[in-house]
C-alpha cells in the first residue's frame, strides 16, 4: 500500500471518528460538517439532507455511539466503505447494533461523507434500516 492510500485512509477514519465523538456530543453543526454539500443520510425508509440533522438528531435517543474501524475500498476521489455501530441509549443503557454503508468524496476541505446509510441487526437475525412508523421520527424535508 503506498503512503498515499495510506493516508487517505486514516483521514477517512478520523472523519468518522469525528462523526462517532460528534454523535455521542450532540454536536449537530460537528455532524453535519463530516458531510459533503449535498451529502444525505439514510435510515427508517427515508433519505434525509443535512438540513434535517437537527429535528432528526432531536428525535433520536442521546447516547454512547462506538463504531469499529471501517473497511474501505478507495477509488481515486470517491471511496465507498462499510463501518459497525453498537449504539448504548444513555437514559435506560439499551443497546442498538448494525452498521453503516458509506461513500465519500474527496472535497477541497478534504474527505467528507457523500452517503451514509444504516443497517440495524435485530435479535431475531433480521436487518433492516429502521422502523418507519415511530411517531418522533421527522419526515425528510423537500431539500432531500
């Protein structure tokens, strides 16, 4: 691997990372600074822009977010990757695991998540990409 992957690649885990401590945070504006204009996120049926992270990141539970480093496969100045989550609620300690599918792009301002998109693992050996029908959850804005 040259040093030019090399890097790429640990930009793109310290972007995460920054995603993961933001999340934990509650840290909108640093969340939405891990994405690239136009970037959007996917969970729950829906497609939502970064202009929706704040109704949605009020809906959802606050908590510990731990990912696991992610295998990436870089292409020039796109890259796409896959990353685990195990999620820990911090109000009753429930845990919520999956993983996340990602593209990213190489931005003047450096790697930024294009897409990003979740999986949840459920107990019975389903995966799916959220309950659609929870009443806290917002719609997505037109701007998706």
């Amino acid at each position: 691997m040259d040093t030019s992957t090399m890097a790429d690649i640990i930009e793109i885990q310290q972007l995460l990372a920054r995603y993961a401590v933001r999340m934990t945070q509650h840290d909108v504006e640093g969340v939405v600074e891990v994405f690239a204009p136009g970037g959007t996120y996917s969970a729950f049926g829906d497609v939502y822009s970064t202009t929706d992270f704040p109704l949605l990141m009020e809906a959802a539970p606050r908590g510990h977010y731990t990912t696991g480093i992610p295998l990436l496969e870089i292409d020039g100045d796109t890259a796409t990757g896959v990353q685990t989550l195990s999620f820990v609620a911090q109000t009753d300690h429930a845990m919520r695991i999956g993983y996340y599918t990602d593209t990213y792009t190489r931005t003047d301002a450096g790697w930024r998540l294009q897409t990003r998109a979740m999986t949840f693992l459920r107990r019975d050996g389903s995966r799916d990409s959220g309950r659609p029908h929870d009443p806290r959850r917002p719609a997505p804005s037109s701007a998706s």
